[in-house]
C-alpha cells in the first residue's frame, strides 16, 4: 500500500544552534518525506530530519537541506531497529556537518544520488526573507528524482520537479494551468 503519512511540500526555517533541535522528527511506519525545504540561519547542531521507526519504511526523497554545519549537524540521521527499510534518494545538501548519519544496523534498503549542491551557493532567493523560491540558475531545478538520479535521466520526457518545497512552472504560452493539492501540477 501507499504511506500511512506523508510531509511534502512544506518549509522548515529554524534559527538554532541547539544539538538537540530537530527540523522534522519522524517515527513511524510508511511515512513519505518528499520535497521539503529545511533552512537553518544559524550554524545548526542538531539534525533537519530525524528518522526513527521500530516498523518498516520510511521513504525521504528530494528535499533540500542547509545550514546544519555546526558542531554535530546532520542533514538526514537515521535511528531504529534492524527491521526498518529506509529509502533516501535523490536529496541535496549544502552547509552540512554531516549529510546522512546512520545507526549501526539501520538498514538503508536504497541510498543514491544523495549529495551537496554543487554550486555551494544556497539555492533559494532570500530565505531570511521568507522568499524560498529557487534561483532561475540553481542546480536543483528540474532534477529531482524520477527524472533523473546519479546525474543520468532516467525517463524519456522530463518531469521537471524540483528539489524542495518550492515547485515553479516556466513560462510556455498558450496553455492553462491546473494545480491539484499544491503539490500536482499539470499543463492542459
């Protein structure tokens, strides 16, 4: 079946130093964490998105991650027994201290293409701001698994999502648009 929960699409700005802060504490089983945007000011010590299950799957998929580059600052930590199965693809990361933190015996069922943005340049226009549309030139635009994973396109026709919260649509003229739940978004 599908997940019994989900966070996509959402904002998280913190503006902690705090080891013990976490951005999104996820405990369960099927959770879904898709396209979320986790900003951090200060220099974070704690983690932007924590996972801990006793059950089976958690899937964390395309979200952009900055700013939890103080002392002990982990983009994605994994904890929990043997018999979870976490499934983290295609996220980004920039200004982390450590990108991904697994627990001895954690089982990462499939971990790819989960890397620093390369330009080292946030890819937002003004989060202190509150702003956290893309740049026109960030490299996360457009990237965003399924279309492509490792660099390499994996379908035929691109999807164009976006990493992160922020989706945008480029301008095509001469077609509607119809967005479904904020988070679907198709052209007729």
């Amino acid at each position: 079946g599908g997940p019994h929960g989900s966070i996509c699409r959402n904002v998280f700005k913190m503006n902690t130093t705090s080891t013990s802060a976490k951005g999104a504490e996820i405990d369960g089983d099927s959770i879904l964490v898709e396209g979320n945007s986790f900003w951090n000011a200060a220099a974070g010590g704690g983690t932007a998105i924590y996972l801990e299950t006793s059950e089976h799957i958690i899937r964390c998929v395309n979200n952009i991650i900055e700013g939890w580059d103080g002392a002990g600052g982990i983009g994605i930590e994994c904890r929990g027994s043997t018999t979870e199965m976490h499934t983290i693809v295609s996220n980004r990361f920039l200004d982390c201290t450590k990108n991904i933190d697994e627990a001895a015996g954690n089982n990462i069922w499939h971990q790819d293409d989960n890397i620093n943005i390369s330009s080292g340049v946030s890819p937002f226009n003004d989060p202190s701001n509150d702003d956290f549309t893309l740049k026109d030139d960030s490299d996360v635009k457009g990237v965003a698994f399924p279309t492509y994973i490792g660099g390499t396109q994996l379908t035929d026709t691109p999807n164009y999502l976006d990493h992160g919260a922020a989706q945008r649509q480029e301008a095509g003229g001469g077609g509607s648009s119809v967005f479904l739940f904020g988070a679907l978004r198709g052209g007729v």
